[in-house]
C-alpha cells in the first residue's frame, strides 16, 4: 500500500477479519492531531504521536541496515536432480539392502543421511533439473539483493513516510525468474532473505535461513514411496534375520 499522507496510517486497519472490534478499532486509529505535553516523552518516540508535518521531516531514530544472509550451497549429495550420477537401479537396490543388512546386524540403525542419499539417488530419474534451476535462481537472487543492500539505507536519512513506502509492511514481490518461474522472497529470523523458487505453480526449492532444501514433484512422491516400501522390507528381513541369529545362540 502506498502511504501519501499521515491519515491513511491512523484511519486504516491492516488485516482486521474481527467484526466485533471494529468500532474498537476505529477509536484506536483516531485521527486526532498531536499535541505536545510536559507530562511524559517517552509517548513521543511511537509513530503514532507524530504530527502530519513531522512525518514528512527527517526522523531522528536510527536503525541498522538490513543484513542479507549468505546462501548456502545445495547439498546436491541429498537434493534430487535431474542427470545425477547414479548406478542402475539394481545395483542401488542391492546397495541399500547391503547397507541396511550390515547397519542391523551390527545392532545400528542407518544413518538418516545416508537413507538421504539414497533417496536422492533413487527418485532422481523423474526429478526436474533442479541444479540448473539454483543456477538460474541465483542470479536472479544476487541481483534482487544488491538492489534490497542499496535501498537498506539507515531510518534517519529518510523521512518517515519514505521509510514506511520502502518497507511496504513487509510485503515482498515475487522475482521474476523465467516464462513461467517465479521467486518468492521473505524476510527470515536472521534478518535476511529466504526463498521458494516456483516453476508452473509447483515449488521446487526453498531455503531456510539460507540453507536448501526441495519439495517433491508428485511423480517424485511416488517414487519416494517405492523406495521406503523397499527400504523398510530389508529392514524387517534384516531383522528377523537378527532374531534367528540370536535364537540360534541360545
């Protein structure tokens, strides 16, 4: 929303679906003009206690630029991807079997990052080009966050109203990324950007306080349930095998 004049900060209620409170809210947001008084001036430091004509002067408050976090590389080791070198299904099935045959008998589970791997590895014939895809998406992203460290100048260069503008309650737009991809930006708990880069409506990739992560394709799903369905299968063999070893001993 693009802020023009004092009143339309006082006057309006952002997102209010309670009906109840609406002559509530009204009162609150009065419009009423500021004046000075002796009794108290911490009250003067709200934004709500600034006059028409102080709005539009240079604020004396300063705040630190906003700090745009360093995006971590994609762990492609567990991210699938299309043209990811993995041996024939096969020999990946005989893999997971021996892996998770040898972790059991040896009275351990599988590490979650290697069942990860395998993962990756086994559903990555269906995936999109996922690295090519974080190519793309990174230029568009350096771009978009020069421009955001640029605009990052200090609250007290700016008047009040400039800075509301800019903030734009916190409402980003999407980046442009292709015919038919789209970056979506937000702000994170670390005070940079994390995104979701989405391709024909469906997300492919998002990161979470600048690490990578994906998000299945429904044929990816399905070949995700093929794999635990094996997986767990060589899970149970392994063991009853255990069991009968055990009894065996006794």
């Amino acid at each position: 929303m693009k802020i023009t004049n004092f009143s339309q900060i006082q006057s309006n209620s952002v997102n209010t679906t309670n009906h109840t409170n609406k002559k509530k809210d009204n009162q609150t947001h009065s419009t009423e003009a500021y004046i000075p008084t002796t009794k108290s001036t911490q009250s003067d430091d709200l934004l709500w206690n600034y006059t028409p004509h102080e709005v539009g002067k240079p604020a004396t408050i300063k705040t630190a630029s906003m700090g745009l976090n360093n995006l971590a590389k994609p762990d492609w080791d567990v991210i699938p991807t299309k043209w990811k070198p993995v041996p024939p299904q096969d020999e990946l099935i005989a893999q997971i079997k021996e892996t998770v045959t040898r972790n059991i008998l040896d009275g351990k589970s599988t590490p979650t990052r290697q069942v990860s791997i395998f993962l990756a590895q086994y559903i990555s014939p269906v995936s999109p080009d996922r690295e090519a895809l974080h190519q793309q998406a990174m230029k568009a992203i350096k771009k978009f966050e020069a421009e955001e460290k640029e605009k990052a100048t200090p609250l007290g260069e700016l008047s009040l109203v400039t800075y509301l503008n800019n903030m734009d309650f916190g409402i980003e737009k999407n980046i442009a990324m292709s015919a038919d991809g789209v970056i979506k930006p937000a702000i994170n708990s670390l005070g940079g950007y994390d995104y979701e880069v989405v391709v024909g409506g469906q997300t492919l990739l998002t990161s979470t306080n600048g690490h990578w992560d994906y998000v299945m394709t429904p044929a990816e799903q399905q070949k995700r349930d093929e794999f635990y369905k094996i997986y767990w299968s060589f899970v149970d063999q392994a063991r009853n095998e255990l069991k009968n070893l055990s009894n065996q001993q006794e």
